[in-house]
C-alpha cells in the first residue's frame, strides 16, 4: 500500500534542511530532551512515591511537588497515604461461653511507611483487610458477648475497654505492613439467628433474678433500720416472736410485685 505524501512531508523537508552531521546532532537533542522529560514526575498532597533503582530500594517522597529522577531505570510507585475505612462482614464466631454470635467492625487506618506497605505485603488493602477480621475474630473468641455480675469484662458492657483492645490487637497485626490504625470500633453485636430468642430469655431471667436481689437486699436494710428505730427510741418492746412476725410483713409488703392490703388490729399485739 502506497504511503501518502502528505505524511513524509515533516520527514522530507527536516532532512533536507538538516543535511549530514547536523541531522544526527537534531536527533540526539531530541532523544536527550525525550530521556530528560521522562524522569519528570508529580507528587499529589497525601501521596507518596517509592523510589527502587535497579531492583533496590532507595528512598521515598512525601512531599507533594514537581520532582525530577533517572528516567526508565528508576521506579516510582505511588502510594496513598490517605485516612481510609476498612467495613468488616458480620462474622460469626463462638464467644468465650461457647455461644456463636455475630459480630462486625470498623477499622479506621492510614499508610504512615509506604516502603513497608508497597514492598512487605503483596497488597496493602487486602492485607488490612484479612488482618483486621482475623484480630476480630480472636478477640470475640476471648470475651463473652455478656456477663451480668460485673466481675469480667464482656463485650456488651464494656464497649470502650473493647474498643481499646481491638485497637491495640490490629496494631500489632498490621505493624509489619506500616499501617497506623487511627480507631477500631464494633459496628454490630447480637447473638446467632438459632439461639438469640434462647439467649432473650436467658438475659431476661439473669436480669429479673439481678433486680429481685437488689430489691431483697433493700428491704432488709429498711426492716434493720426499722427494728433499730424502735428500739432506739423504746417506741414498743417486742419479743422475738413479734420481731419476726414484723419482719415477715414488713418483707412481704416491700418485696411483693403487688400491693399489699394492710389488716388493721384494733386489740393487743397478741390477738
């Protein structure tokens, strides 16, 4: 096929103006500015560029700006060092009772090495990812989801402490990556599909049980306080008999869920 004439043209007349030696210094000036233009490059703000000349590592930029290096034989990777979210699935794992539960997270991170996050882990993100759902896991695994005598921590009551702990487990997991991890917080908790009406009623219990010692522990304050007034101030002398008839009423009138009718008697303590 016959090339058009129209394309030669720039061709035709550089040689012609450019003849012998003249035309080789053009070339070369040419290919010179190409080769110097190439190792040109730009550093966005929240950007870093990591820097391997022939296959080793020499350096980074963090600083956004307009740079200059060896063209072709220096590589310039670019890496994010934006604040980013990581949205974890709702896992479903055992607690430390044994009961599955459900339970997600978010993990808010950033690149604070983008040597280690670009040459130590094949792929930062999912990385963090894989990291992040497997200290979740662990640390579900290591704590019940509730526990009602306030003696150990769970991770129902105590969402900050857990917080924490996530936070500091994450750390330690992503260390190798370079990642600095800004808050790690559980985005959902609940008991498993199969056994959250089971574990309703086992809370509802634990709590009724919870309230009826508090309850009880009120009233034998108030039945303590009551002997004591009248026998401090000799209002009436009781025996022990009527001391524990007057204590049964007094239980029964301030434990009872109803209320109670009061029988009045018109005669003795005795009748």
């Amino acid at each position: 096929m016959a090339i058009s004439s129209w394309y030669l043209f720039p061709f035709v007349l550089l040689e012609k103006t450019l003849a012998g030696p003249q035309l080789w210094l053009g070339s070369g000036l040419l290919t010179m500015a190409g080769l110097v233009a190439a190792g040109f490059f730009l550093v966005d703000p929240n950007q870093a560029r990591v820097l391997i000349l022939l296959g080793k590592y020499i350096g980074s930029i963090r600083e956004p700006g307009f740079y200059w290096t060896i063209p072709f034989i220096v590589s310039k990777r670019p890496v994010s060092l934006r604040v980013r979210n990581f949205n974890s699935e709702k896992l479903k794992v055992n607690d430390a009772q044994g009961s599955p539960i459900e339970i997600a997270a978010v993990v808010v991170w950033r690149v604070v090495n983008s040597a280690k996050a670009t040459l130590d882990v094949e792929s930062c993100r999912d990385f963090v990812a894989i990291q992040s759902e497997t200290a979740l896991r662990s640390l579900a695994s290591r704590y019940a989801y509730d526990i009602f005598d306030n003696t150990h921590e769970s991770l129902r009551g105590n969402p900050d402490q857990i917080s924490d702990l996530l936070k500091q487990e994450v750390q330690r997991r992503l260390e190798v990556a370079g990642v600095d991890i800004i808050e790690a917080r559980i985005t959902h908790l609940a008991y498993a599909p199969e056994i959250a009406q089971a574990m309703l009623r086992r809370q509802q219990a634990i709590a009724v049980i919870a309230a009826k010692e508090r309850i009880v522990e009120g009233a034998l304050g108030m039945v303590e306080m009551a002997l004591h007034r009248l026998s401090e101030q000799q209002v009436v002398d009781l025996d022990e008999e009527r001391k524990a008839a007057m204590v049964n009423n007094l239980l029964v009138a301030l434990v009872s869920e109803s209320s109670t009718q009061p029988i009045i008697n018109a005669g003795t303590l005795y009748t």
